[in-house]
C-alpha cells in the first residue's frame, strides 16, 4: 500500500518502509556522485564519469521534460538510491501506456538488501494502481545479472536477448511474483 503527496516537483511516493522524494538540486552533488561510482557506472548503458556541467545540464533539462520522473529513495530518513520514469517517444508519463523504468542503489549498505526492493514496488504500485499504465519495459546490459536476477523477481519476462536485454512486466505478472516481498516490507 501506498501514499502519494504532491509536491512542488511532483509527487512524494510513501510504501514499503520508503520514501520517493522527487529529485531536486538538493541531490545532485550525491546522485552524481553515486553515479560515477564503479559499483554503478559499470552496469549503466552509458558507463562513461559524468561531469559536474554534464549532470547540471542533464538536470535543467528535466524541468521541462514531461517524458521523465526522478526520485531520490530514503529509508529511515537517508538517501540510499534513485528511481526514474521514462516515457518513450516524448510521451508525457502520464498519457503513455509503456514506460522504461529505472533504479540504482548508491549507498553501498543497502546494495544486495531487501530493502533494495521498496522503490521499485513504491513505484511499480504507483504506476500500475494510480497512473493505470499497461507495461513496464526495461533494458538491461547482458553482463549485469544482478539486475536481470531482480528485475525477474518483480516479474519481468524477457522479450529479447542481445548485449542489451528487453524486458516486459505486466501488472497481472507483477502482482503475481512481489506477494511475498511486499509482505516482508510490509510490516
């Protein structure tokens, strides 16, 4: 079960022992420097270091962008990774049927914890129950079987296999396969 408040930067989404706090200027220097660190550079498409004027012009791009939604996930009141939303074809999030999310857990202590799956339901129940999109797709490189591992826990199946592999959840699907976990962040 969720909570969603609006904010001056979208929505605050609550569930699952989460925050989703929609991502401001406050976050930049961490969400950068999560980023350039190797543990989550290397499973990224674009594996490259960001700069500080790269990450600032990626930044000011999103506030006209209605095709994509950032979060910063906190538990227990600190940062601990980040979420997005990305629609495809310059579609607005909330008139697209499909969209691409994404995940990253920066602080090294939450990386391989349960507690690694509360944004991902924060959001997947967000976008299935209050946006009513009809699928999720994500790509994911081939190397990076940690993710294909828990996106396939969520319910993901995969639709096609190259050095970027395309995955497909449905809602039905992942009702279905978080019943357990959400149990467990439940409590």
């Amino acid at each position: 079960m969720i909570a969603v408040e609006p904010n001056k930067n979208g929505v605050i989404i609550r569930g699952y022992q989460v925050e989703l706090i929609p991502l401001s200027s406050q976050h930049l220097g961490l969400l950068r420097k999560w980023r350039n660190s190797a543990r989550v550079r290397l499973n990224m498409i674009n594996s490259g270091q960001i700069s500080e004027e790269q990450h600032q012009t990626w930044f000011d791009g999103l506030k006209s962008d209605p095709s994509q939604q950032h979060w910063v996930a906190y538990y227990k009141g600190i940062p601990f990774g980040a979420t997005n939303l990305k629609a495809f074809a310059g579609k607005e999030i909330g008139s697209s049927a499909v969209l691409e999310p994404g995940l990253y857990v920066g602080h090294p202590k939450y990386q391989n914890n349960l507690i690694a799956f509360a944004p991902t339901l924060a959001l997947y129940d967000y976008v299935f129950d209050l946006l009513k999109i009809r699928e999720l797709q994500a790509n994911v490189k081939s190397s990076n079987q940690a993710a294909l591992n828990y996106n396939q826990k969520l319910g993901y199946k995969v639709v096609k296999r190259a050095d970027l592999v395309t995955l497909s959840l449905l809602k039905t699907d992942y009702s279905n396969e978080t019943k357990m976990i959400k149990g467990l962040l439940s409590r």
